[in-house]
C-alpha cells in the first residue's frame, strides 16, 4: 500500500464539538475509507466507536456503518455528531423557555448532585426533561429513542456542565474531582441559561463550517466490543482504535456527563470495570494464555518481575485484564468479518515504569494466531501523550516518546 497518507496527520481530530482525548481525525478515516477502495454497499464496523469518527465519514461518503461502545455518552456524541444543523426545527432560546414548564423533583441521591446543589439540578433536569419530551436521557438511551436533534442539543448540555464544573479538575486532565458537601456549585437559571446559549452559537457555528448532509444513517449500538450484537460474517470493513494500554479511566473522564443519565454508583461501578483498559481490578483475574503470543506472555513477565512495588499485584493484574479483553474483542471481531474483509487497527506503545509495551507488535502476535494476514503496518508520532502525565514516569527512563501505529490485516 504505497500511496498510504503519511502526511495526514493522525491526531488532527477536530475536539471543537466535544473535549474528548482518544480517536482519530477525519481525514485519517476518509483517506483509509478511500485507499481500501471500501465497497459502499458493504458495512464499515467501529467497535470501539468513541466520539463517532468512523461512522460520522462513513455517513459523509454514503457507505453504511455500525458503531459500538459500551460508554452510553459516546452514543450521544455520535449520534450528534450526525445532525445536520440546516433542520434545526428551532433554538435553545425556546428551549430554554420551555424548559421553565417542568416541575422536577430532585432527590438527594441525584448523580448531579454529587457535583451541584439540588436548586441547579433541578434546572439542569428541567433542560434535559426539555430536550427528550418529558422523558430523562436513562430513559430513552435504553431503546436508542432520541433523535441526532435531541443528542445535539444533549451534547450541548454536557459541554454546558464541564463549564460549570471547570474548577473541579485535577492536575490529572482525565480526572474531575467531586466537592465536600458544603462546596457543591450553585447556579442561577440566568447563568446557566447563558452559558447554554453561548455553547449552542459556537456549535452553530462549527456545524454551519463543517455541516455535511448524511447520506446513510449508521447505526449507533451501546455494546461490549468482547460481546459484538452482530451476525457472524456481517461486515467487510473495520476501521477502529481500541482503549490503549496506558491504564486511563475513561469512566471518570466522562463521570459528569454519566450523571445525567443518573446511574446509581453501583452502575457506575459495574461501568469501570466494563471498560478496556480501567484501572479496576475484577472479581477474578485471567490467566495468560499463548494464544495472546510471546511478546504479550514476555510482557506481563517483566512486569510481575519487577521491582517496584504492587507491580506483582495490582499492575500485573490491570495487564492481565487489559489483554483478556483485547483477545475477546479481537476473536469477535474475526467472527463477525467476512473472509477476505479488512481491518484497520490504530494503536500506540506505552510504559510500564521502563518496560516498553510494544502494544503493534502483540497485536499483530494475537491477529495472527485467529489466521489473518498482516497487509502493512505504518508509523506516527504522537506528541500529546496523556500516558505522560505522570512525571513520576521519569524516574525509570529518559524518554518517553509514544508512536502509533496503523496496522492492517486481511482476514483469510
């Protein structure tokens, strides 16, 4: 594949709709989508779907496509990501004004509350109430009945709380932080209402820049990429980036978004430990097993061998955990592809203290050993590594530059 974009710049993922660390740009997709040469009567699959790259550019380009992610906000963002701004039936002024009808009782043990006064949340459930009729976003998400629309204007509301809750994040940018009790923020409907306003204009404005008019409605599925809702040998083209392994929590990356669906802690929980790569420990660890491949068994030797403290424990258990998952979804994915489809997978090595994990290389180990062909495997360098927050990193090596890498295999 020599015409491959080298000069696209992986990264360059436009993060002017939603905030959101992991993915790849558009351009990446479509120049993949093009040098694939993906039959437009085919099914392109993403089943770590994310903010809804993959499919938002196969809807662009008229070719169907299937979006998986087990985090249920994802599927709002792609979802909307998908509207088009020229059918805006109306504005958040009437809105917001339609929102003073409702009369939500809010009971202590709101999520939201976890972060805002019960006088903001209740102007905060009164918007949400707003946008989905009456309904709650739990309600609705269960059987995907809400509109792009509605998950437009839900999207707002999400950037609308990271603004309210701005001064909770921590040194850690994935990390947002809950307040005692005394220090919960408090808003008026006229600050909150304002802020509102002003995120729905620069979103019109940003859709207006890049509004494109689907061609084919993708289907967005809230699922477990280990678990896939599909048919064996029902799509022909993968175009994915799972979560790396570098141990970022990505349920308290979105917890503020989470609470609006107002998930109770316990579900809250059963959610971090469902995500790849969370750095929860299970009920049960997974053994290793061959079939993950020498560099991957290698691996998860030198980390239980090595010195530092927990590294036997509770790191090499998080390991163990991130592969068990990465096999099931690759042996998911093998079924669900038809023979001779093909898949792109973007990944990146990490650290584990000074132990390189060479992350291209156990999957291509792993990919081999389900019978596909590896076609090529080509380089990036990534300069905004979250892996690298930790300056404690440091103290076991000198450099830690971070590549990533798209590969591709051919199913057989």
């Amino acid at each position: 594949m020599k015409n491959f974009p080298r000069t696209t710049k992986l990264k360059n993922r436009d993060n002017t709709i939603y905030k959101y660390y992991p993915g790849f740009s558009e351009d990446f997709v479509e120049d993949i989508i093009k040098i694939l040469k993906v039959n437009t009567n085919g099914i392109i699959l993403d089943p770590w779907n994310g903010s809804g790259t993959t499919t938002y550019v196969a809807s662009k380009l008229g070719i169907p496509s299937i979006g998986l992610d087990i985090n249920p906000v994802m599927s709002i963002i792609a979802s909307a990501r998908l509207f088009n701004i020229e059918t805006n039936p109306y504005n958040a002024n009437y809105l917001l004004k339609s929102s003073d009808k409702f009369r939500t009782n809010v009971e202590e043990n709101d999520a939201l509350c976890n972060w805002f006064h019960k006088d903001t949340v209740k102007i905060i459930r009164n918007i949400e109430r707003t946008i989905f009729n009456g309904k709650y976003l739990r309600e609705v998400i269960v059987n995907n009945d809400y509109s792009n629309l509605q998950a437009f204007y839900c999207l707002i509301l999400f950037n609308v709380l990271k603004h309210l809750a701005h001064d909770l994040k921590s040194s850690n940018p994935t990390w947002i932080k809950k307040p005692i009790l005394t220090e919960r923020k408090s808003f008026s409907k006229a600050e909150i209402d304002e802020i509102y306003l002003n995120e729905y204009n620069r979103l019109v404005q940003v859709y207006e820049h890049n509004n494109v008019h689907q061609k084919v409605k993708p289907k967005i599925i809230i699922g477990r990429s280990e678990s896939i809702p599909l048919d064996n040998s029902s799509v022909e083209t993968i175009i994915t980036s799972p979560p790396y392994c570098t141990r970022i929590d990505y349920a308290i990356m979105t917890s503020l978004e989470l609470a609006i669906f107002n998930i109770s802690e316990i579900d809250f929980v059963k959610l971090r430990h469902s995500l790849i790569g969370a750095p929860v420990i299970h009920k049960q660890t997974p053994k290793a097993i061959r079939e993950w491949g020498p560099t991957c068994l290698e691996t998860l030797s030198k980390i239980e061998n090595h010195h530092s403290k927990a590294s036997r424990t509770y790191y090499l258990k998080t390991y163990l955990q991130y592969f068990h998952s990465i096999f099931l979804s690759l042996k998911e994915i093998d079924r669900v592809m038809k023979n001779e489809g093909k898949c792109i997978i973007v990944i990146q090595n990490s650290y584990y203290k000074d132990i390189f994990i060479d992350l291209k290389q156990i999957f291509i180990e792993m990919i081999k050993y389900l019978g596909w062909r590896l076609v090529g495997t080509y380089e990036f360098i990534n300069p905004n590594n979250l892996a690298e927050i930790n300056p404690r990193g440091k103290e076991y090596r000198e450099s830690s530059i971070t590549k990533e890498y798209a590969v591709i295999f051919r199913k057989w």
